[in-house]
C-alpha cells in the first residue's frame, strides 16, 4: 500500500528515524520493484507486527519539502537483517515511487521505525486474506506469521496478467491454500462464495485498491459479517474535489485562517504557522484528527466512523472541509 | 455499582445487525415464554431453538460447541436463561470463536449466582446477592460475594468474609 506524507514524523508515536541502505533491488514484474534495507552497520533492525508499514524519505518533492510515503513491510518481523518493500511505479503519483524505483545499491534512505495499522488478530481461528495488486505486500506479512505460528489461513490474490508480485514466493509459503485470478468476475464470484463458509472465529483481511475493498466490506455485511471481524487497508486514495473557499476560526487563538479551494485545511493552518500533527496526509491514518466546536463538516476521510462523523465533534483537516462559510475549531 | 464488572444487562442487549441465520438457546422452563416471542421475532430468517436444561453443564456445553464447530461467520447466538447460565453459555460460545457482538445475552429473572472461591479456585451456585456471603462448599471459607464478575469464569468473585480484618 502507498499513504503519502510531506512533514516530518518525528512526532508521531513510531517517528523515530533510521538511516539504512540499499542492499539489493529486484525487479519483481514490470511495474513492481521490491527494495531490501539494511543498518550499514549491519545491527538487526527492530522487530513489527505483521502488517506494518514504514514511512520512507523518498528525496524532496515540489518546493524542497521532504516527500514520504509509506510502504508495507513484505519481509519476516522478528528481529529482522533487514526490511523489505515492494513498490509500484505510479506514473500520475508525486514521484515517490520513481525515486524508489531509481534507487541503487548502496543508496541511503531514512525511514521511520514500523507502524502497526493493519495486525492479525491473535484469537481468529482462521484468517480470510484479500489482496488486490500491489495490496499483496501487507498481506505477505501476514502470510509470513500464519505460517511461522501455525495458523489456519487462506489467500485469495486478485492481479492483472503478468503483473503479479511475489507469486512464487506465496506459492512457496500457502500451497493449496493460495487462490489467484486474473479475472474480475471470476475473483468476484469466489469470494462471493468464500465470504458464505467460512468457519465461525475467522477473521477477514483485505489490502488493495478502493473499490475492491469497498466492494467486499458490502458484501461481507451482508453475509451477516460483523464489522469486528473486517480489517482492511486502502490504499490510492483518489483526487479529491477542490471544494469551496471557507474561514477557519480557531477559537482559542482567536484567529480566523481563510481555507482556499484546492488548498487543504491541514496545508491553511500549517502555513499560518500552526503545528498539526499528521501523517498520511490522505484521510486514512487519523493522526492529525482536530476537534470541532462548530460548523458543518464534509467528512472526506477513511478514518473516521460512520457515528463519529455524524457526531460532527471533529474532523480529519488533511482531506475534510467545512460544508459551509466557517468552521470552528478548538485549537 | 456504577463502575464494577457486574453486568449492566440493558447495555449489553446488543448485537450486530444483519446475522445470516440465528440459533437459540433457551435454559430452564422459566425462559421458554421468552425464547417463543424471541424466535418468532426473525421474519424470514432460519432459527433454530434448543430448549435446554436450567443449570449449565456437560449436556449443554457439548451441545454449543457442536453447534459452533459447524457455524459459519453470519451465525448469530442468543442465550435465554438465568443469568448464571447466560454468562456460562457466552463465556463457552466466546472460547468456541464467537464475538460478543455476535452472542445476545438475555437472562431472565433469577436469583442464583455462580460464585467463584478466591482461595480454592473452586466455583459452587447459590442463591445470594451481591454484597451478602455464602459458603464455599469446597474449603469451607465464609465467602463475601463482590462486585466482580469473570466473564471468563462467568462467576461472582467471592473472597473470606473477613479477609480485610485478618492479622
């Protein structure tokens, strides 16, 4: 998956930096290139649950900002030599995955240590495991741990002809219990079936683009799955709208911060010189959540539940706008 | 009371919509009025109904795990039956793989609390309240019944009546 970022992370709870270097590329497919990391010293790198991603510096973006986007961890997550991702090329994206895609053996890159957004569940009796595209890279950490503990799982791939990664090494770790299509409608119609028998305890894991993790969260409702039992991770979010100009009164400053269309409420308080502590910068990691006093809202992110924006009591500045003339916050 | 582990039953009267097919277990003569109303409730959806003994026990844990080993995910369970019994049944239906959002506990009127001796580690039914004292039937302790409850042991924690006083 790719969350993009453009400031530093050094508040956030896994913010601590590491400055490792690039041991080897492969090209895994066409558009897909896997780049292992490693401490030029050597020292083991610290440990993550399955699942986790690392945000990475990928060189400066438009205006010399730092450009970082995360990438999942594909490697083993026990006290690992090195840590591996697998990126696709994105050709309409900022450039950070050409940066990674021209990188080079010996090139050093700063990341962030792991971030866990997307763990197992320990008590499951099974795991359902759903990858589109490049969504296979968390789901392969996960693949790893099922299989060093034991645990009853499935994998049900879905890719485009030719572009499948890591196929021979999940063929290595599932066997029988890998499932791949490159049919839609062939994909659709299995997991249809799959989301009807599994056993009781199973939970179910998804990674890949929108609408296929949309798509099958409706499904599984209406399979009688309780939203407890469906994790997933998103990843490409798409563009969104500009939306319309609004004022932005910050009620313990006491200062208004006009919000222009096209320009995010996160980019209008950080240019007024107010810190926010954020992430993803894409609606989906829910770290720079801000509370609201009042104000519609028009909720454009992927984190919060459906009661809380209802609730109307906050709002994820990096993609969320006012749905009218002004917004108050409590900042 | 506000703040112990005692169930607050009108709380956890939830469940997550949109179960597939449901079954239900009714504990006791006393819960079948409910169960009845309780099954005929889902329009449209297949129910089954287990009438099974007041008291929990081998009969009825074999019975729930048989009925869990063969659930699919979009199983819904409901337990009808004195709260004892209800809080055993969850407990079993949580070890077999379910959520609580997917069990709905609905105890009936009943005095009988299942106490578990913090000295011998044994559990014994009586019919006593929260705050008042039974006698563990294994070690003999004068227990006082406290406001805690083991949704893993589905027991009241009971404790020496006097432990606070001891030398």
């Amino acid at each position: 998956m790719t969350l993009t970022s453009d400031v530093p992370v050094r508040n956030s709870a896994g913010g601590t930096e590491l400055q490792l270097t690039v041991a080897e590329t492969i090209a895994l497919t066409p558009t897909v290139r896997h780049v292992r990391l490693v401490d030029p010293a050597g020292r083991t790198l610290p440990s993550f649950t399955p699942g986790s991603h690392i945000v990475v510096t990928c060189g400066t973006g438009p205006g010399g900002r730092p450009r970082r986007n995360s990438y999942s961890l594909t490697g083993p997550a026990f006290e690992p030599d090195h840590y591996a991702i697998s990126v696709r090329l994105e050709e309409s994206g900022r450039g950070g995955s050409q940066w990674v895609h021209d990188l080079q053996v010996g090139d050093r890159v700063p990341v962030g240590t792991p971030r866990s957004a997307f763990a197992p569940i320990l008590t499951a009796r099974h795991h359902l495991l759903v990858a589109g595209g490049i969504g296979i890279t968390p789901i392969l950490s996960h693949v790893r741990a099922a299989v060093q503990w034991g645990r009853s799982f499935e994998v049900h791939y879905a890719f485009r002809d030719g572009d499948g990664a890591h196929l021979d090494e999940l063929h290595d770790l599932c066997g029988p219990r890998l499932y791949i299509y490159t049919a839609r409608e062939v994909f659709r119609k299995r997991m249809g079936q799959a989301l009807l028998e599994q056993p009781i305890g199973t939970h179910l894991y998804m990674c890949g683009p929108t609408g296929l993790v949309d798509d099958l969260c409706e499904r599984a409702g209406r399979a009688g799955w309780p939203d407890a039992r469906v994790h997933y991770e998103h990843f490409r979010v798409g563009d969104l709208d500009p939306g319309e100009p609004f004022t932005a009164h910050l009620t313990r400053r006491v200062i208004d911060v006009t919000v222009d269309s096209g320009v995010s409420l996160l980019d209008a308080l950080e240019s007024r010189g107010v810190a926010v502590p954020n992430l993803c910068r894409q609606g989906v990691c829910g770290e720079c959540r801000l509370p609201v006093m009042s104000g519609g809202i028009d909720h454009r992110d992927l984190y919060l539940s459906a009661a809380e924006k209802e609730a109307g009591d906050c709002v994820m500045p990096c993609v969320s706008r006012a749905n009218g003339p002004r917004l108050e916050l409590d900042l | 009371m506000g703040t112990t582990s005692v169930p607050r039953w009108d709380e956890e009267r939830r469940i997550a919509g949109g179960g597939r097919y449901v079954t239900v277990l009714s504990f006791g003569d006393a819960a079948l009025d409910r169960a009845r109303s309780l099954v005929s409730s889902f329009g449209g959806r297949r129910v089954d109904w287990i009438r099974l003994p007041e008291e929990w026990g081998d009969t009825a844990a074999q019975i729930l795990e048989r009925q869990a080993s063969a659930a699919r995910v979009g199983w819904r369970l409901m337990l009808v039956g004195p709260e004892a019994t209800v809080l055993a049944a969850r407990s079993a239906a949580v070890a077999a793989g379910l959520l609580d959002d997917e069990i709905l506990p609905l105890p009936v009127d009943s005095g009988t609390r299942t106490v578990y001796c913090a000295h011998c580690h044994s559990t014994h039914v009586a019919d006593v309240a929260v705050g008042q004292s039974s006698t563990c039937p294994t070690c003999a302790s004068g227990l006082v019944v406290h406001h805690h409850v083991s949704r893993l042991h589905a027991a009241y924690l009971g404790f020496a009546v006097d432990a606070e006083e001891r030398p």
